[in-house]
C-alpha cells in the first residue's frame, strides 16, 4: 500500500499522541552475517523491543497498532531464507498494544531501527539479528599479496539484493535477480583462468550497504572492485551496455547523472541508516590515494569496453564518468558495469538467458585479463606468463584509438601487424605487444 506523502505526513504527526499503525507486510532475508526481518508499517509507529532466552524470542511491542494481516498465512515469508527466525507469531497483550514474536533458533545480537518512506516502501521497522558466535571461527582466509606468482583478485559486487530490487522490466524481471546470475557466470569465467580468482561480494538475496562492499573488496585485497548492474532508464528505446569509473568532477554526461542519482540512492531502500557526518574528512582522504587508482579504473573500464563491444553494442564507446558512492574505494581500482537496460523488453528478455550471460560474463573477463595482461601488478602470475593480446577490429574503431586504449605505441602497433598504414579493416584480428 503506497501513501500519498501528504497523507502520510499527518498520520507521522498524529501519531506523536496516538500511533495508529498498520503491518501490511512482513520480510525476511539472510546473509552471511546476520538475518533481517523487515516490517512494513502504514506508518511511523513508537515500539519497543526485547529479547528473551530459553526459548531465544525476539520480541515487538508496537504500540495501539492494528494487525493488518496475518502473519502466519497473508505475508510473505520466505522459510529457505529465514536464517535464524524459526517461527513469528502475534498477539494483543492489552487493546493498545500489538505484539510480534520471532522465535529463533538460537541466541542472537539484535539491532533494530525505523526507516523512512522511499520508493515504492513506507515506513519500514528493520531487525537485524546477528548469531551469537565464537568470534575467531569466523575470521575469514585472506588471499595471501606477499605469495610469489599469486592470482589477480577480482571483487564481483552483484548490485541491489534483499529489500533492494533495482530497477524491474515490464515483465517483473528484477536487476538483482540477473546480475547476480551474470556475477556467479563472471565468477566461473573468471576462475577458470590461469593467474585470476574472483570473489563474490554478495552470493545471495540480501542487502550490503555500498560502503561495506567495497570495504569488504579490501578486506580480500582485491586488484580490481566490479560492480555489475542492469538499470531501468525512462526512455525503453535506450539499450546497451556501457562501462562507468568514478568521477570527481561530475558526471560525463546526464545519462551518467541519472544513472547514478539512482544507484546512490540503493542505500534508502536497501535498509541502511546513512551516517554521513565524517564525509568531508573521508573525501579528502579518498583524495590522496585515489589518482593511482583512478588511472587503473579507467584502463580497466577501456579494455572492458572493447571486449563488450565484439559481444553487444555498447551504449557508449567511450568511459562514463558519473559519482557512483560504491565505486569510492580509495586503493581498489573499481568499475561499475552496465550489463544492459531492464527497461528495454529485448534487453530484459536477454539479461535472464544463460546462454547470453555467461557470453556477457566471458566479455567481461576478457577485458580484465587484457588489462593485466598490460598492467601485471609485481609479483603476480600473469606478471611472470603474460603472452601479446589479440583484439578483433570492430565497427567505429581507428588504429590510434585501438594505440591508446592497449598503451602502445602507434609504431609498434603498425610494426608487430605488419600495416603499411593505418587502415585497419573491420573483423581483422590485430596483436597487441605487451612487453
Ligand atoms: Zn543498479
């Protein structure tokens, strides 16, 4: 059920004497670390909540609420990801009072907190349980950067998740659904090659904040963060995929504006409280280290793009510059990856084939392979074993163009294809030296 914000605006104010708030549904996801539920209420409703041991309950006191549906039949609830909530149940403790019990599995840290209207959500009440666990059993393996002839890490962020849709098709298709599809394919392709592993940042149906993604991408000292999406745009004629880094001059174009008006905003929805305060200090911070990555950013974002090319008309040939919040990861060089548009009913129908996104997923390893195969970082295998690359021309392409986005030199380039000039034909398969 969606308010109108005047509506919801006096119900708000009404209720600092008198909460009169309706559950019209009820949520559940699980992640890695914790499980959260997910109340959604017609309004802001005063609560209060405790927990109980023997057995571990949780327990929501909503104050003069109505129970707008029942939670056991009418909502909901996922039980293959209910993570530790094992049952809810309801009940009126007097006749101002609804009361809501989840009953665990097992004892568990809770953090809960109230979130404003935003999209197609009202105001939301959040539950997140955290098991309680040995602490160190939950330290994690790191990739080790010191090994000799280590991989490549590359950090596969799939977009959206749990309460965060992304952007839907016309058919229903959710962007969450097909860029995690697409990220597991990447991951596969990416394995399988020599000198590479990836890493899944989100393998699931649940809600990251975008700090923590990148956080998390540092934390399995990766050489490169990949954020893959797949938005909605209004116009359902727009199609194709493009490539985005980090700008900190704005956006490169109003597409790239839009674009990423809406995916900073992933955070509202997705469930998390913004604490910003400390952004000044962490802006001039990210300001220091980010140039070397930066550069690494756009070099990866350039072979991606000529990879992506050969499969799929890109929308733009060129780099997108827009201030995405989960591409401002200071050490990690990072792009965001637009798969496709969701909003265009060819491109929606093709981001859920398979067949169509392990080709996706194999352009995009391509292009990252070619970037290290350029760029080896010390130390690394591709480093001691890269071999020259090969790039098919396509339609649109120039010979410096194709110069400047390997990094060698027009002369080189000429001399290791043997070309008397610099017409290059359309589907001729040029060698890149790399050393
Ligand atoms: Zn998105």
């Amino acid at each position: 059920m969606a308010l109108r914000p005047g509506i919801a605006l006096i119900l708000a104010l009404f209720s600092i004497t008198a909460s009169a708030a309706e559950i019209n549904g009820f949520r559940v996801w699980t992640d890695p670390e914790k499980t959260r539920a997910v109340l959604d209420l017609s309004t802001r409703a005063d609560y209060k909540l405790f927990t109980l041991d023997h057995p571990h309950r949780v327990v929501i006191d909503l104050n003069s609420s109505k129970l707008q549906a029942r939670l056991h039949n009418d909502l909901e609830f996922d039980h293959d990801h209910s993570g530790v909530i094992e049952t809810v149940r309801h009940g009126f403790p007097d006749k101002n009072t609804l009361r809501v019990v989840l009953d665990l599995s097992g004892g568990s840290n809770v953090k809960s907190f109230m979130l404003e209207p935003t999209g197609s959500y009202g105001f939301r009440l959040v539950i997140d349980l955290y098991p309680e666990k040995d602490s160190k059993a939950a330290v994690k393996q790191l990739s080790d950067r010191q090994r000799p002839n280590r991989d490549i890490v590359v950090a596969i962020d799939a977009g959206h998740g749990g309460e965060d849709p992304g952007a839907i098709g016309r058919k229903r298709t959710r962007e969450k659904d097909v860029v995690l599809a697409i990220a597991k394919e990447l991951k596969k392709s990416i394995d399988a090659r020599p000198g590479m592993m990836a890493v899944l940042i989100r393998s699931g149906d649940y809600y990251i904040p975008l700090r923590d993604r990148f956080e998390q991408a540092r934390k399995h000292q990766a050489d490169l963060f990949v954020s893959l999406h797949a938005d909605a745009f209004k116009n359902s004629k727009v199609s194709g995929s493009s490539v985005f880094i980090l700008s900190r001059r704005g956006a490169s174009s109003e597409f790239a504006r839009r674009i990423a008006a809406t995916e900073n905003n992933s955070d509202l929805v997705g469930g998390v409280t913004l604490n910003d305060k400390d952004d000044m200090l962490a802006s001039v911070l990210l300001d220091l280290s980010q140039s070397a990555a930066m550069e690494a950013s756009n070099g990866v974002a350039r072979t991606v793009i000529a990879s992506m090319r050969q499969v799929s008309n890109t929308h733009k040939s060129h780099v997108e510059h827009a201030n995405f919040m989960v591409l401002k990861s200071p050490d990690v060089p990072s792009i965001l990856v637009e798969t496709g548009f969701i909003s265009n009913p060819g491109e929606e129908q093709r981001l859920q084939d398979p067949t169509w996104q392990k080709k996706m997923a194999r352009a995009i390893t391509d292009g990252i392979q070619d970037y290290f195969y350029l760029s080896p970082p010390q130390g690394t295998w591709i480093a001691a074993n890269r071999k020259p690359l090969h790039y098919r021309v396509v339609r649109g392409d120039t010979l410096g163009e194709i110069a400047s986005r390997y990094r060698v030199s027009l002369y080189r380039l000429r001399l290791a294809n043997n070309l008397k000039s610099d017409n290059i034909r359309i589907g001729a398969q040029l060698l890149i030296p790399t050393t």
